[in-house]
C-alpha cells in the first residue's frame, strides 16, 4: 500500500531558520559584504562561475555568502538562478590570442615571443602560511616596469608553422554547435559537446581524471604548450542592429597542451593537442580539463581505449557535480516505503530459508 | 550573417564606405557606453537639459548571452559557458532615432542610460557632448587602466640568463 | 544623415509580460480545445499582411531557439526586421529546418517539406502558423476527433485546398510525429494538434 503523509513543515522552517543563524555565525564578528568575496575571495567566485556556468562576479560571490563558502552549493545556486532569464544572444568565439594577459607562460620553450609572464601566481611561493595576514597586514607594494608585447603569439602557433603539430580545424561558420543547456547529452559527442560539459565539469573530478592519464591510464605524454589568463573582448551579435559590438571584457584562463603521438605509415609523426579553457584565473582546471579532452580524443586519433578517461560515456556523464550532488544527496529524502519494502523482502527470504531447514533440525533432534 | 566591412576598404562604393564608416563609429559607440560606469553615464544625464523624452521598443531586460569560444584558440566553435548581460531598446520622441543598450550585469538602469546615449549620439546637436563626456573619457580611462596592469604584468617577466660554468 | 540609421521596425507587444503570456494561454487553450475558435482580446504591433493573433503567436513563440520559416507572401524585409528585432529567432535555412513556420493559406507549400519530428523526438516536428481567409464556413467537409473534442466536430475547409487537408489526414499515421497547426483570421484562432484525427465525407 502507497501512504501518503505530510508533515514536519515547522521543522523545516526552523531548520531553515537555524541554517541561516548559522550562516551568519558569531554576530560580534563583522558581516562579510559580497563586494569583499567578490574581491578577496576571488578565485572561489571564478570557480562558481565556471562550474555554475553563469559569468557574473557579483552573482557568484551571492551565491558563496548564502552557501556559507560551499562551492558546489553555490553552483547548484547559480545554475537555478540561470534557468530564469531568457537567452539575449550568442556571441561570437573570443578571441584568445588577442588577451590582454596577465599571466602567459609555456614549458617548451624558454625563449619565446614576448617573454615568460608569470603574473599573478601561487607558483614558487613557499606554501607557508602567512601570519602578517592573520594580524591585517597590508600587501607589498607592487612593481611596475615596461610595457607588454603588443602581441603575443599563441605557442603552438609557432609549432604549426613548422607542421609539427596538428592543426585546429575551424568548423564552417553555418555548422550546428551543440549545447548542453538546450539538448540532452548523446552519444557519440561531438568535440564542441565534449568541451562544454568540461567546461562546466567539477574541477576535483577533472585533476583527478587528468592526474590519473599521467600515472599511466592512458598515454598522452604531455607538455604545457601555454597557459594565459586574462581579459578578452566579448562580442555580440545584437539582433537588433544586425552586427556585432564588443559589449564586454571577461577574465579568462586557456591551456593549451601538446601530447606526443607516433605517425602512422600515411601520416608523419606530429604532436597532438588538448585544450582547456575556464572563466576566471582557475589554472588548474584549465590543465586538468585540456588532459582529459586530449585522452577523450583517444577514438578519434585512433588509439586503444583503455582508461578511464578515455570512456566519454563514462567521463561525460559524471562530470557535473549539480548533477552528481542531486543523485547522491538525494539519498537523504524519504524512501521509507522502498525500504519497508526491501525489508519485507529480506524477512520473507529469511523465513522461507528457516522454513527450508526445519526439517533437517528436527530429524536431527529426533536422531539425539 | 551580416557581413562586417572594414572602414575605408578599396574598391568599396562611396555609399558602402560611408555605411561602413558609420557602422565602425556605432560599434565603438556602443562598446564604449557598455563599459562606461553608471556614475559617468547618471552624471552625464543629468546635467542633460532640457531631457529628451523618449519611449522604450524594449523595456530594459537581463538575460544571458552564450559565451563562445574555440578548440585550440582557433578550431572548432563550442560553447563555454554563458554570461549576463542586460539590454534596452528605446526611441527619442524627437527625430526617432533608435538607441540600443547592450551591457555585461544586471544593471537595467545602465542599460538604458547607454541606450539613451546611443540615441541622443546619432542626433547632431547631442553628438559632440556624448564624445567628450562619454566615450573619450571612457576609452582614456580603459587604455590607462590596460597600460597600468600591462606594467604590473610585465614586471613579472622572467629574465633568464645562463650561468656560466668554470671551464679549470 | 547616416545611412545606417535604422528605421525602427513595427512595434510588438504593447505590454510584452502581460501580453505575451495572454497570448500564450489563448495557445494553449486552443490546441487543448481542438477546433473551438478563440478570440485574443487585445491588439499588438505587427509588421502588415498578417493576422494579429499569429502575430501574438509569432512574439510568443519565437525566440533565440526556433528557427522560423516565413512562407511565400510572408518573407518581405519589413517581416524579417520585425521577427528578429523582437525576438531575435533566426530563419530557417530552408522549410525542413523550421521549428516554426509562418505560412498564407493560398500559397501553401506541400506538409512534407515541414519537419514532423522522430520517433525520438517528436517534439521536433514544426508548428504551423497559417493565416486563412476565415474560420466560419457555412459548409462543414470534414470531421475532427481526438483529444480535447468531445464525440466529434464538423469543420470547414477554412480557405485551405482540400487536397492538403487530406496530407494532414495522413499524417495520422505517423503519430506521435507530426505537425501542430494553428489557423488564424484577424484575431481568431483555431488549434489544430497533431493527435486531431480528420475524416471526410458521411464519416
């Protein structure tokens, strides 16, 4: 029988009360405004809005102070946020190569055009916490000096000149783009479905798939063509006029990887690619994402499938954690009658093995 | 898709040229009012006298513009990811020139000033001021803004040099 | 005077929230209620040459998503400035392509060459809008029945060749693919759903 029941709404609204007393924590501790997430905590805003999927740095940092600093909370929170507003237009493909960066640096070549930047980075500091901080220590002063290249060449561009790495194919202009946001995930996904759902995809998940390529599920061999951050201009095509305006500038992060692939007898030895790209400064899920497009390329260059990583399937269906969170969480919900059932189940097993035995137990009684 | 001319392309009739030309000036118009702060934009209005009356095609909206970007920088098209952006559409009562508005956020109100702005810019009497209040001051301030985190960037820049090894 | 000022397209929605969801419901009700015509009480903007309800219906349903086919009559500048300017939906680039299809019932096209959807996903097959000449014909030719009517309604041809109405009878027999038509005159409406199973004569 089906029991329908209703209840615990006062528990709920309580709960909800409690969360948000919480969420606001020790009252004589100064509120956090979102302008200061949006600024201090600013890598946390630049991962909800890849992941979330929304570019919008106040939104982002709204949705971190409501989820009490839970990222993928926030994401969930920016991704239902995105379902209310109708789509104005679809802008045409930014333009990396014209960033203006902040940060530029390539693992191949130590010399190349426009010289190594290193920008804004983690890297070569020591990972020791910082105690001027805890005591609202002021940041150093920072240095100014010079002027950047007026271009800066993409790295693998240079590769391609020599035909050592295979080319990008743009797709003719009229060509469909898939989007996930408009038509179910089917398979097999093309290229441009592959990059969107790991543009959106839970950045632990990805280094995690990434990492596992360079331990040996699956080869790839790969080198950091490229990684850039910074500002690209966003142009738009406005229906209204009929041609495109440059309406905005969003920060960006691209990694461009090159994998080594062996020739085969009609097709000399050439490096392969891998690409990653993420709003914001999130170098980490830009590489990571650049590894597992180039291992989800594995059928199309030809190569065993053997790893994880290399299952698109297996890779693309499990990459959202909106999605990924809703199905394990929602665990959590009722599922009283399902249980009653199982447990109605395990009992009859039970009693129909103890009924299967009894005769033997009583010959046996009967024996002593 | 509408084909974008280049300005002063050769070989182009008088008239193409001169449609290019505009379309160019409307484009850094438009970029220009869309990056313009809403303080700039509030100020500049209000010192506006008398104001034009003016009624909306397109009441000011929020929504979403998809992002795309491209394989390797340059191959296949996909789409990244979207961002917000709110629009309006308006139309002087005077002359019924049209302005559109298109800016990155959720702002309406700044939506709208860059529309009105883009309308009163293509009336001659209003031209000049949205110049010199608006877009040159706003293209400075962006070029400035560009040159001062180019400077912090490239002091960044790794020198490398070779350490040179005893030879005895 | 630049050249490149536009002139402003024909006007839309008066009141594009409250409108656009008026004109919605009116949908709806009427391919609920297969047949039963519907009157939209309220005006809107519109480029010329066509009825103001399948105006309503265009502002409604098109957006960035559905690609519109406008049929013989119906492609003129003034149309295509007007549908993209307050709906940005792009045209199609050919019938098959359309999600919805704007179309004059003397210069109908064959149904055929109208996407009807797949087995997969029948919500692909084309939406119709189809300004006739009028809904109340004396004569009654053909007989409605399905979902949404009630034993069975006696229709007219509604300006349209019979021949085309017996296209669509045919299309029965591929449900659930298939095409969703609206019929409109002036500010009236019919629904015409793809699970509406027509008959002629004595039937």
């Amino acid at each position: 029988m089906y029991v329908a029941v209703k209840g615990g709404e006062a528990a709920i609204g309580n709960a909800h009360a409690l969360l948000a007393e919480d969420r606001r924590g020790d009252t004589a501790v100064p509120e956090l405004s979102v302008d200061q997430i949006r600024e201090q905590f600013s890598l946390a805003v630049d991962r909800v809005m890849t992941e979330g999927s929304v570019y919008d740095p106040e939104l982002a940092a709204l949705a971190l102070k409501q989820a009490r600093g839970d990222q993928v909370e926030a994401i969930f929170l920016l991704r239902a946020y995105r379902t209310t507003l109708p789509r104005l237009a679809v802008s045409l493909p930014i333009d990396t190569a014209k960033m203006q960066v902040s940060r530029r640096i390539s693992s191949c070549f130590k010399d190349l055009p426009g010289g190594q930047l290193l920008g804004p980075t983690f890297d070569y500091t020591h990972r020791l916490l910082d105690f001027t901080l805890l005591a609202g220590g002021a940041p150093p002063r920072t240095e100014a000096r010079g002027e950047l290249a007026p271009d800066l060449p993409q790295v693998v561009d240079l590769l391609n000149a020599e035909g050592l790495i295979e080319p990008e194919i743009p797709d003719a202009d009229d060509a469909p783009v898939g989007d996930l946001t408009r038509e179910p995930l089917m398979f097999p996904a093309g290229r441009e479905v592959r990059l969107q759902n790991l543009a959106r995809a839970d950045e632990g998940y990805l280094l995690a798939l990434g990492y596992s390529t360079q331990r040996g599920y699956a080869k790839s061999h790969p080198f950091v063509g490229e990684i850039r951050s910074g500002d690209v201009a966003v142009e738009v095509e406005i229906p209204e006029l009929g041609f495109a305006v440059d309406i905005a500038d969003i920060t960006v992060t691209e990694c461009q990887m090159i994998n080594q692939f062996t020739g085969s007898k009609s097709e000399k030895p050439k490096f392969t690619r891998g690409y990653g790209l993420a709003f914001g400064y999130a170098e980490r899920k830009a590489m990571a994402m650049s590894l597992v497009d180039r291992s989800l390329r594995a059928q199309e260059l030809g190569e065993d499938i053997t790893a994880p990583s290399q299952d698109a399937e297996f890779v693309l269906y499990h990459a959202d954690n909106v999605e990924a969170s809703g199905f394990v969480q929602h665990l959590k919900l009722p599922h009283h009658v399902d249980f009653q059932s199982e447990l109605t189940l395990v009992r009859t097993m039970r009693a129909e093995i103890e009924a299967a035995s009894a005769p033997v137990a009583e010959f046996e009684e009967a024996a002593q | 898709m509408t084909p974008k001319p280049t300005p002063g392309q050769t070989g182009a009739s008088p008239a193409a040229a001169s449609l290019a030309a505009d379309q160019a000036a409307r484009q850094r118009r438009l970029s220009l009012l869309a990056r313009a702060e809403r303080e700039t934009l509030e100020a500049a209005w209000n010192r506006l006298e008398p104001k034009p009356a003016f009624r909306r095609l397109k009441q000011p909206e929020t929504g979403l513009v998809m992002v795309r970007a491209r394989a390797g920088g340059n191959g296949q098209r996909f789409n990244m990811g979207e961002m917000t952006v709110t629009r309006c559409v308006l139309a002087l009562d005077e002359g019924g020139e049209m302005g559109v508005g298109y800016v990155a956020g959720r702002d309406r109100r700044r939506a709208e000033l860059a529309a009105l702005f883009d309308a009163l810019a293509q009336q001659p009497r209003h031209a000049a001021m949205v110049e010199a209040e608006l877009l040159a001051p706003t293209q400075e301030s962006a070029a400035a803004a560009r040159q001062a985190r180019a400077a912090k960037v490239a002091a960044t820049k790794v020198d490398f040099f070779t350490l040179v090894r005893g030879e005895d | 005077m630049t050249t490149l000022q536009m002139t402003t397209p024909a006007a839309g929605f008066h009141d594009p929230v409250q409108q656009s969801q008026r004109a919605f419901r009116i949908l709806l009700d009427t391919m609920a209620r297969p047949g039963r015509v519907m009157d939209q009480d309220f005006d809107c903007g519109h480029p010329g040459g066509i009825a103001p309800v399948l105006a309503a219906g265009l502002l409604t349903l098109a957006d960035l998503d559905t690609p519109v086919w406008l049929g013989e009559g119906l492609d003129t500048p003034a149309m295509r400035d007007w549908l993209r300017f307050h709906t940005g939906a792009p045209l199609a680039t050919g019938p098959g392509q359309a999600a919805l299809v704007l179309l004059d019932a003397a210069r109908m096209p064959a149904l055929d060459v109208f996407s009807l959807g797949s087995d997969e996903a029948p919500e692909r097959g084309a939406t119709l809008l189809v300004q006739v000449p009028s809904l109340h014909a004396a004569a009654a030719a053909m007989t409605w029945r399905g979902p949404g009517i009630k034993e069975s309604v006696a229709m007219p041809l509604c300006g349209l060749d019979e021949a085309l109405w017996r296209q669509r009878a045919q299309l029965s027999a591929v449900f659930p693919r298939g095409l969703d038509i609206y019929l409109g005159c002036g500010r009236q409406v019919i629904g015409l759903p793809r699970s509406t199973v027509i008959t002629f004569g004595e039937a």
